[in-house]
C-alpha cells in the first residue's frame, strides 16, 4: 500500500468528524444536500474498496461491504427527511 493510498484513506476518515461538526452548524436545508452529496462520494469510495478486497481478500471483504451500507443510510434519511417550507 502506497502513501497514496493511505492519504485517501485518511481523507476518507476524516469525512465522518467533519460532517458531525458541519451538522452542528449548517442550515438545515444545506445540511441535507452536503449529507447526499458527502454519502454519495463515499458509497462510490467504498464500492470501490469493496470491489478490490472481493478480488484479492475475500476473507476481509465483510468491513468494506458494511461501510457500504451507512452511507446509503445517510444519503436515504437525508433524502427522505421531512423539509419545511420557508
């Protein structure tokens, strides 16, 4: 694993604190867009993560396809999320 690799993985980690402050102090309407487009870009990271241990480590492929699904949480409940008319 290159130092590539491990500064995207990184950047990936940090997504989860980042977005927990955000939430805090973003409008809410903001906040539901920044969380689909966030949960997006890492469901794609994730899939792709996933995809590469299905090939080479089945064995471990279990930890990649659980961070699949929160991120599609994420991106439902925001989705979903009942919006007010302003």
């Amino acid at each position: 694993m290159g130092p590539e690799i491990l500064f995207v993985l990184s950047i990936i980690a940090l997504v989860g604190p980042s977005m927990a402050s955000l939430s805090q102090v973003l409008e809410e309407r903001t906040n539901r867009r920044v969380n689909i487009v966030m949960g997006i870009a890492i469901e794609v990271f994730a899939a792709a993560i996933f995809v590469v241990y299905l090939e080479t480590i089945p064995a471990i492929a279990l930890d990649p396809a659980v961070g699949l699904v929160f991120p599609a949480l994420v991106v439902w409940y925001a989705w979903k999320s009942k919006q007010t008319v302003q």
